[in-house]
C-alpha cells in the first residue's frame, strides 16, 4: 500500500531521498491534485556540483517525472556572501566574475539530467541576483528584515555550532539565511513556487522561507530535505583520495567517477542504486540480493548507471569497457586517465616521486615515498621498489604513454608531449 496520495513522494519515500518535510499532509494533497513547481537553490561557489549537490538534482529530476516543475535556482546573489551552514570560518569572498564563470560551469549539468523548456512541467533556470542585487538595503530592512527574530537565527544548528566552537560569525555571513527566505517569497510571487528542497544541512534555512511567506502573505509554502548521506563506515559521501568527486568530466573524468561508484562498499549498493540511479526498484530489489563475489557485478551496474546519467550513456560505457581490459586483460586502455608531461623532461628522466604527484597519484613525494615502500606502486605492470627510480622516454610503450599504477584500481597514462 502506498505511503502518499501523490507519485511524487511515494517515490521519494521508496528510494530514500525524504528526511523532514514542514507538512507531509498539506503537501501530499497539495502535489496529489495540481502542478506544483519547486526548486533547489546552488551557490557557485566552484566552477561545478558534486556528487554531494546530485541527491537534490535527482529530487528534481523525479519531481519532473512525476509531472511536475522543477526549477534550478543559481545563487548568483547569495554567492556574493557565502552560506555559513556548519562552517567554522567564512568562505572565501568571489567576484562577480569568478561567480558568472562558476555558474556556466555548473549549468552543463542540469541539461543532462533535467528537460529545459516552456511547457507546463518544463524545467526553469533562474537566478537570484536578478532581484537580489536590486534590493534597497534600507527598504529591504523594513519590509523583510523585521519579520526574523535573531534569538531564532541563534538556535539553528548551523549557526549554533560555530558559535559553540567560539568561531566568529560575521554580519555578512549572518544576513546569508535572510537572503534564502527571501529567494522562497520572491520565487513564489514571480513563479508560484510552493516548495523548496534541499539537503538536511539547510533545514533552518528552508524553514525561514517557509515562516517568511506566511509573515508576507503568499501561499502556504512547503520544506522537504533529504537525508545528508554517509557509507556503511561512517565516511562522508562525495571524496575521494584526490579531493571532492565532481560532476564535471574536466574537474573528475567519466572514468574516474564510473570508478568511484565501482568502489562502493558493498553494504551501499542497494541504497545507492535507489538514489544515483534510475533502474526499477525490483531490478535494484535483485540486484541488492547478490552474495558473494557477485556483488561486484551489481556494482559495475551501479557505476554504469550512475555514469550515465551525469556523463551520458556512450561515457559510461566506454569507462566501463575500459576498467573491464585494464583488470580483465590487464591492458593499457587508451581511455584510461592521461596526464601530459613535456617530453623534454622525460628525456632527462623525472623522478618517481614527482611524476607520482605530478599525475595526482600521491599528494607529496613522502606520500609517494610511502606507497613504494608498500608495494603499491607498478610501471607498465611491474612492481617498484626503488624510490630513486628515474621515468624516461624510453619507458613509452607502443600506445604512446607510460602506464603508472597506484594499487589495483588506480592507473594513469604518462603521456609526452
């Protein structure tokens, strides 16, 4: 028996994207009966999202099949502060340059993912500076200022914590989550947005808006987050030994990121396939059920699956097929992960080490050092133990590179150029 009158948060409860919602009933009946359009803010702070941002971009994904509007709102205005959720310092203030530029990044993800347009359940794209940075500070004030009471501000956890580990809170920082609400008004009266979405880390956020509304006379407006996901182990969603797991294939290769997934512990992988994929949940079901060794295979769909969607299905299956040739048949696939070194330096010879940070398999050459002495570290499939080993041109194979091993999963070709 279903859990909700509507599609949409039948499907959410079923493949755990829900943790909080403001009012399960009155937004149940409300999405049961009419269109509803909702959004999910994202600041530019970096030139694209991350694995971390994909849980809320699938939110509106299904929202889109379920016939409703999505809409993707660029935190043009509000990247100009910078959110302080659950941060112990201020982040680092962007130009409005570096802010458009992020933001062209980051749009190339939602064409894959979302169906852009002018129909009724088309998704839209706005931008908050459009009115944000419009605003009469004084006027602004008056007529939305006055409806937060600071004592509340001070409660939320997101405040709260950086105030508890006696970090400073700037005035600006302080003015981010009234600028959030106020996105919610604005979005409402320009758009007849009724709910806004999100991760748990902006509840107090969302709720603002929400209380924001009723204190300036819209609609009813609605709060739904979902839960911040961590790994079986505790381990935050979203990095890898490299840093953060981004969406853009220029920042984190289809490869690479078909690899991440491919990783998964394997108490993760039914839970994964729900949310980062969008395989039927009896597919999943059977999926979830494989013991063994066979659980690997449920893993490459996971990693296939989850590919596709950010990257396309042609990316997804070539970063498969080439894990498949370089652990299968122990090949140098060509499409495996390359870094470009110039040839006059690899005439000399580069040392080990720094061609290891260099092509990002360690962070330092101590780390580097560390990986040799534990055997981790292969050329073209052949185990080093020296540190001191120099990397030269007469080390290219006949694919043009030198493949360099950092354990058995990961592996970058050495190119000159």
């Amino acid at each position: 028996m279903s859990a909700y009158k509507s599609d949409f948060l039948n499907v959410l409860n079923e493949r755990g994207f829900i943790h909080q919602c403001s009012d399960f009933d009155g937004l149940d009946a409300l999405m049961s009966k009419e269109t509803v359009t909702a959004y999910v803010g994202y600041d530019a702070t970096a030139t694209s999202l991350h694995i971390g941002n994909l849980i809320s971009v699938s939110m509106l994904y299904w929202l889109q099949e379920t016939g409703h509007r999505p809409i993707t709102l660029m935190g043009g205005g509000t990247s100009m502060v910078g959110d302080p959720s659950f941060r112990d310092d201020q982040r680092k203030l962007l130009t409005p340059e570096q802010i458009d530029q992020n933001i062209e990044g980051i749009k190339k993800i939602f064409g894959r993912i979302m169906r852009y347009g002018d129909g009724p359940t088309d998704a839209m794209m706005v931008n908050n500076a459009d009115w944000l940075m419009k605003l009469n500070y004084i006027e602004f004030l008056r007529d939305v200022g006055r409806h937060f009471s600071v004592n509340r501000m001070l409660s939320f956890d997101s405040v709260k914590l950086r105030l508890d580990r006696e970090q400073s809170l700037s005035f600006l920082e302080f003015n981010y989550m009234i600028m959030q609400g106020y996105d919610f008004v604005e979005l409402n009266r320009n758009y007849g947005v009724r709910l806004q979405m999100g991760g748990s880390d902006q509840w107090g956020n969302i709720i603002n808006g929400v209380d924001l509304g009723h204190r300036m006379g819209t609609e009813q407006l609605y709060a739904l987050t979902t839960p911040l996901l961590t790994t079986s182990s505790g381990a935050k969603m979203g990095k890898s030994a490299n840093g953060a797991v981004w969406l853009n294939g220029d920042l984190f290769s289809p490869y690479d990121y078909w690899q991440y997934w491919r990783n998964t512990e394997d108490a993760d992988v039914g839970r994964f396939l729900k949310i980062f994929t969008r395989l039927p949940l009896d597919e999943i079901a059977r999926l979830e059920a494989l013991g063994g060794s066979e659980i690997n295979e449920a893993k490459k769909v996971l990693a296939t699956e989850a590919t596709a969607i950010v990257h396309g299905r042609e990316a997804a299956d070539a970063a498969a097929e080439t894990a498949r040739r370089t652990f299968e048949e122990g090949e140098a696939a060509d499409t495996l992960p390359s870094v470009s070194v110039p040839k006059a330096e690899l005439d000399g010879g580069i040392g080990l080490l720094s061609l290891m940070v260099q092509a990002g398999l360690a962070g330092s050459n101590g780390e580097a050092r560390r990986h040799i002495k534990g055997g981790a570290v292969k050329i073209k499939d052949g185990g080093v133990s020296d540190e001191k080993i120099m990397v030269d041109t007469g080390m290219v194979t006949d694919n043009g590179a030198i493949k360099l091993s950092l354990g058995k999963k990961k592996h970058i070709l050495v190119r000159p150029e």
